[in-house]
C-alpha cells in the first residue's frame, strides 16, 4: 500500500485548528469570569458563590453561559452580537468542520480556505477576550 505524501498545508492547517478550539476554550473562560464579576458587582454575589457558578458554566458547553448572559443581559447589543458570532462558527469547528471539509482535504482541496477559516476564528476570539477585558475592568471599581 502507498501512503501518498502529506500536503503541505496539512501540518499548517492541524495547527490552526487546534489554536481555534483553544482559543474557543479561551473565550468561554473569558464569558464565565466575565459574568461572574458582573454578578458580583451588580448583584451581590460572594466570592464562594462566584466560585462555584463559575465552575458550574466551566463544566457546561458554552451556550449555557451564553444564555446566562443574554437573560440576564448583561453586555450591550454589539459585544453579544460579537458572541453569538463568535459561538457560532466554533460550534461549526467542533461540530461540522471535520465533515464538511474531509471531502475537500482527502482530495487535496481547500486547505488555505480551511486555514484562513480558524485565523478568523482565532481573530475573533483575541478580539472578544479583550473587549470582555474591558468592560469588567470597567465594572470593577478603581483600587479594588
């Protein structure tokens, strides 16, 4: 049997992809601490039961921290827009990346279009971890 050689996009594209899903990791992070410090501001929670919201959204898939937030609508429109879009193309890379591009990479196709998929991906999420950043910074009050 021959194995035909591995393209060269191939390497580049596997570490895209694993930066992405980390990066999507990463965004959750953000989301959960973010709301956490919001509640604790706006609604009195304690450390201890930060603590634990925290990691009860950290054990979850990221939509129930999204839904926490926007029930509780604690960003502006732009930023959660900002999530939702973000939510939605790395439930694509979790859940639909790999079938829907096997047919293209098995055949040597499409790979820098792959590639510069998970850039933007990671792009947004960088983008999104610092405006999170932001606005809890803004909430915390000076010397706190």
């Amino acid at each position: 049997m021959v194995i035909p050689d591995e393209p060269l996009e191939f390497r580049e594209l596997c570490e895209k992809v694993g930066l992405a899903l980390i990066m999507g990791q990463k965004v959750q992070y953000s989301l959960v601490y973010f709301y956490s410090v919001y509640h604790q501001v706006n609604s009195g929670w304690s450390k201890d039961k930060s603590k634990e919201k925290a990691n009860f959204y950290l054990s979850k898939a990221m939509g129930n921290i999204v839904n926490a937030i926007k029930k509780d609508d604690c960003l502006d429109q732009k930023l959660f827009e900002q999530v939702i879009q973000f939510k939605k193309d790395r439930n694509w890379l979790a859940h639909d990346f790999d079938e829907e591009s096997t047919r293209f990479l098995a055949v040597n196709e499409r790979f820098q279009h792959y590639i510069d998929v998970m850039d933007n991906i990671t792009q947004q999420a960088l983008l999104l971890i610092k405006n999170l950043d932001q606005v809890g910074k803004a909430m915390v009050p000076t010397g706190t």
